[in-house]
C-alpha cells in the first residue's frame, strides 16, 4: 500500500466523503439528516471557514477525515482547535491514516497559533484511544450535555 496523502477536499470527492461520513455516523449510532449532511459538504468546498477539513488518501481513494474548528477562548490568548470528527475507514485502520491526518492538524493549528487542540471520544472507543494516548494526553475533564 502507498502513503498516505492529506490534503484538503474537492468536489470529486463527494461520493467517498459521504460513504466515511455514513460510517462515523453509524459507528455512534446516530442519524444525520440529509440537509445537514449537504450543507457540511458544501461548507468543507467553501473555502469560506469553518468548519475545516482534510480528506486522507490511499492509493488515489478518499479513505478517511478530520473535521475541525478554531474557537475563542476566555482563558488563552490565542484560539484553540477543537477536531471534531475523526474518521477512517475500516479497511484503511492500521495504516497510518488517523495519525497522519492528526498530524496534519496539529500543523495547521499551530500555523493558526492554536493553544491547544482538543477532541472528544467514548471511553468505549478503545481502538481510537490507542492512537490517541500516543499522540496526545488524557484530561480530566468531564463531558455534560442537555
């Protein structure tokens, strides 16, 4: 298998991106209407801001994404990177794409002078987590939602 190239997403990818964006969505047991869905894609073209992205390719397919933001903070500074979807697909696992593709945001943040980057996960989500405990640290804090 090649490298993995990351780079930022185009029109020709939508097919690919919409199959990986049903299987994050499937792999948390969510539905996405299909509005939302079309309005993200046309938001990752725009060029126009956030959110952004970058699409991971092996051998000349869109196998996986980050999706991410800058966002205002009350106690930096600077803005921090919040990834917040992560995805690659199962045949594509092990190959270096979600670290690749991290990598690649990180880069980005800081050109962007990011104070941090953050990301959320279950803590059933033990695959991920290997990657992650790598590439960056556990915190303590605690997700509450209405």
């Amino acid at each position: 298998m090649s490298d993995v190239i990351i780079r930022r997403f185009v029109p020709s990818d939508h097919t690919d991106w919409v199959g990986l964006w049903q299987g994050y969505n499937d792999f948390y047991r969510r539905t996405v209407e299909e509005r939302t869905t079309e309005r993200l894609w046309g938001l990752l073209l725009s060029g126009s801001g956030e959110p952004f992205a970058y699409a991971a390719e092996l051998d000349g397919k869109v196998v996986g994404f980050a999706h991410y933001y800058f966002t205002p903070s009350t106690s930096d500074w600077t803005p921090r990177c919040y990834l917040q979807d992560l995805f690659a697909s199962t045949a594509a696992r092990g190959h270096g794409v979600g670290r690749a593709l991290i990598e690649a945001l990180y880069a980005d943040a800081d050109r962007h002078d990011a104070a941090q980057v953050f990301w959320l996960t279950e803590d059933s989500n033990a695959t991920a987590r290997q990657l992650y405990d790598r590439v960056a640290r556990k915190t303590a804090f605690i997700k509450y939602q209405r």
